[in-house]
C-alpha cells in the first residue's frame, strides 16, 4: 500500500463509541459529531472532531466529503467460515445433521490451493461490500485454505485473523488431519503468518466432538508455546451437540470443561455460540476473560436457540462478546442484518437491545473480544483508520425510514441508528476504507470532489 506524503481527511457525520453501552449510560458511550472531519495519515487516524475545529488545525489539508453519510469504524465480524460461503441457504437441518450433509463436502474442495484462492478473492470481497474490515475466520482443515486466506488479505492489507481447523475424529476421512499433523502445520503456519503485517493466526479446533483429547491437548501446547495467538472453537451451540459432547467426554464437568482442561479457556479465546452454556460456565468464562461470538442469524437459522445476551453482559458474570454473522449457516456477510437478528433473539428472551448496544457490539465491542481494542473499533487518534461509510437512506425503506439523512444529535442518531440497525443491509455501505484507503465503493456512491 503506497501512503500519501501528506495526511488527508474525510468529511461527514461521524459516529462511534467509546465505552460499554451495557454498563454505562449511552450517553456517555456515544461520540457523534454532526458535521465532522477524520484526518488520516499514513493508514494512522490523527485527529476526529467537529468539522471546523479540526480542519482550522490543518492548513493545507485533502479531504474526501461525503454528505448525508454517516462515518462509522469498520464492522468486525468476530466468527465466520471461511470455506462456507458457497453452501449458504442450505435446507431444513440442524447443526449436526447440516455439517455432514452440506457442511463437510463443501470443505473438501478447499484442498486445492488454486480453488482456495479464487474462493478467498470471493470472500474478501464479500466482506468489505458489506462494511466488514476485520474478522476472525475459519479456514478448512488443509493448511492451503489458511494460506490462500492469509496471501488474499495480506494483498488488502486487512486486520485478519484465521487458522486451519483442527479435526481428527467424527468426520468424513477426506477431512480429518491427525493430532500431530495437526500441530505441526498449525506451528509452521503460525511461524509463517502471525503477526506477519496485519495478520494474526488462531488455534482452531472444529469443536470438541471432532478433535480427540490429544489433539486438543496439542492445541493448548500451541497456545503455550505462542501465548499471543488466540483461540477459536464452537461451544454449546445445540442441545443434541452439548448431549454428544457429554457422552464423549463423560469424566467432564460439562462442555467447557473439556476445553479448560486442555488449556484453551483464557484471554485470548474466542468461543462461538454459546447459546446452551450454563450459569456455572458464565461464571468461568467471565473469571477466564474468554470471549464470546453472538452468531444470532445462525442461530435462528439452524434452530439451535437464543444466546442469553444479558447473561453474558450482565454486572456478575460480564463477558466480552461480539457479532458473528457464522457465514454459512448465517444467512449474510452483512453485520447490519446480523444487528436485526441479535434485536429479535433480544426480544424473544423478553429483552432489549439497543441500536447503541448493537453498533457498539458490531465495532468496539468485537474489537474488544479480540484484544484489538489499543489499535481499532473506534476514531481515537493513533488507532488505524479501518471505516466505513453509510447511506442512511440507502434502501427505499430506509429513505422512507430516515427522511432526514443527518441526525442534529446524539438523541437524533440513536433514533437514526436504530433504523439501519435493522433494515440496513449491504445496500447501506457507500464504502469501506481500509487504512484510509478506499478498498470498496459502491455505485454512485455520493464522494464529492476532494478539496483543500
């Protein structure tokens, strides 16, 4: 990526978070400036404010203006398969039966590099339409899924965290690698790739069921010996899999047990689902500083549940959680429509969710659940200027929905917010910037002409 000698700005409303809407007043959460100025240097944000105030700082400044748009940090999409895309709207399983009739040939294909990097160009793209500039992501079991991966996002210089999926039992021999095998391609891909510019790699047990207690024990040698990558697995997503997992392991204390005893429950994990998980459990993730990825759309897709979000956020148990929008058995690589559906799996649990909660979850929080906090999920000067631009009126239902493109305040946006929260889809996303550089801009996509 070629950087401008000189910083440049970005015009319009700005909005973003700087604290935890589920423990603190929303109020004082929320920045939002109506008519507001980022300027960006070398992929760095160095200043965000009120338009005027900022620019009288700069005498000689380029800026891009995108009026009637609101400026966001970029989604962060805290659980997704990779190797799924293709398989999305497969019909009427649940979990188990869905990964052996649809789930597992789709990811046998992934075995052949040049197919894995065609699929990866597919998938990058996917996710910076829909706003999305950073993700934790599954790959297939072949360590070349991983690599096409990591060589696609290396290219977009993108914040990207993926693994080869660990998986030695309970699944068809074309997929199962072996516990030692797979330990020694995780460290060389680890070797290879973490923190290789902006990628970082993840210890990546399919789930207990598919990984006998070896492998997971390597999988925690893994995390010992390089104490900086992170780990992500599924948890207690469906009752018939919680079921499976006891007759398994049935000298554990329940399904987390299994991973703890392994070594993999800590701060830098990351655990999917989590829809079945009970209080004792809570309890220890929240002690353990685990995270947790709210995949609602999947969720109500396979039939699995309704993520008790106001466990995991509440004073006596908190844990980190963010959005996964767990392509394929999510329904849209759109972290918009995954706001809708953690709204109504809210709603269902007799439960709110705000469209401050939802956004804050979708950006600051999934940047805490990854530890990415001190460098992105909000405007703070000195973090990178991964964001995106959004239409508010960018369907005809969200025209009719928001007829006033600029909210006047921070009452307004909420209000403002909460209609892209949940009608927004892809159509919202004028443009994603990544590092200040434009990485995806749709048709006519309202950018005036720079000036100075």
């Amino acid at each position: 990526m070629v950087f401008s000698r000189q910083p440049h700005g970005f015009r319009g409303a700005l909005l973003d978070f700087v604290d935890d809407p589920f423990y603190r007043p929303e109020a004082d959460c929320i920045r939002y400036w109506p008519d507001g100025l980022m300027v960006v240097h070398n992929g760095i944000i160095q200043a965000c404010g009120p338009y005027e105030m900022i620019r009288s700082q700069y005498s000689d400044l380029e800026i891009a203006a995108y009026p009637d748009r609101l400026l966001m940090p970029g989604f962060i999409d805290t659980h997704i398969h990779f190797p799924q895309m293709g398989m999305m709207a497969a019909y009427g399983e649940q979990l188990l039966e869905w990964l052996n009739r649809y789930t597992f040939p789709a990811e046998k294909k992934y075995q052949d590099k040049a197919f894995a990097r065609r699929m990866a160009d597919r998938f990058l793209a996917e996710l910076l339409r829909h706003g999305t500039t950073t993700a934790l992501v599954f790959a297939a079991v072949f360590p070349e899924s991983a690599e096409a991966l990591f060589e696609a996002a290396e290219a977009r210089h993108l914040r990207l965290i993926t693994g080869k999926v660990m998986m030695d039992r309970n699944a068809p021999e074309y997929l199962r690698d072996t516990a030692a095998n797979s330990y020694t391609d995780s460290r060389r891909l680890i070797e290879t790739w973490h923190r290789r510019g902006r990628l970082l790699y993840a210890v990546t047990p399919r789930f207990a069921a598919t990984s006998t207690p070896e492998q997971l024990s390597l999988a925690g040698k893994l995390l010992e010996e390089f104490p900086d990558v992170y780990l992500h697995t599924h948890l207690s997503e469906n009752r018939d899999e919680v079921a499976w997992i006891r007759q398994l392991f049935p000298d554990h204390d329940g399904y987390l047990e299994v991973y703890d005893r392994a070594g993999l429950v800590g701060e830098r994990a990351v655990f999917a689902h989590g829809v079945q998980l009970t209080d004792a459990e809570f309890v220890r993730l929240s002690a353990a500083g685990s995270a947790i990825a709210f995949c609602p759309t999947s969720n109500l897709f396979l039939g699995s549940g309704l993520f008790p979000l106001e466990k995991a956020k509440s004073q006596e148990t908190p844990v980190k959680v963010g959005l996964g929008t767990d392509v394929g058995a999510g329904t849209s690589f759109s972290l918009l429509q995954t706001t809708q559906d953690a709204y109504k799996v809210a709603q269902l649990r007799h439960q709110k969710l705000s469209a401050c909660q939802a956004l804050f979850l979708a950006t600051l929080g999934g940047a805490r659940a990854l530890r990415l906090e001190a460098v992105l999920g909000n405007f703070e000067p000195g973090k990178e200027a991964d964001f995106v631009v959004l239409d508010p009126q960018g369907t005809p239902a969200l025209a009719l929905r928001n007829p006033v493109p600029v909210a006047a305040n921070v009452e307004e946006v909420a209000d403002l917010a909460f209609g892209l929260v949940i009608l927004g889809d892809d159509r919202a996303i004028t443009a994603t910037y990544i590092l200040g550089a434009l990485a995806y801009e749709a048709p006519e996509a309202g950018r005036i002409s720079s000036s100075r």
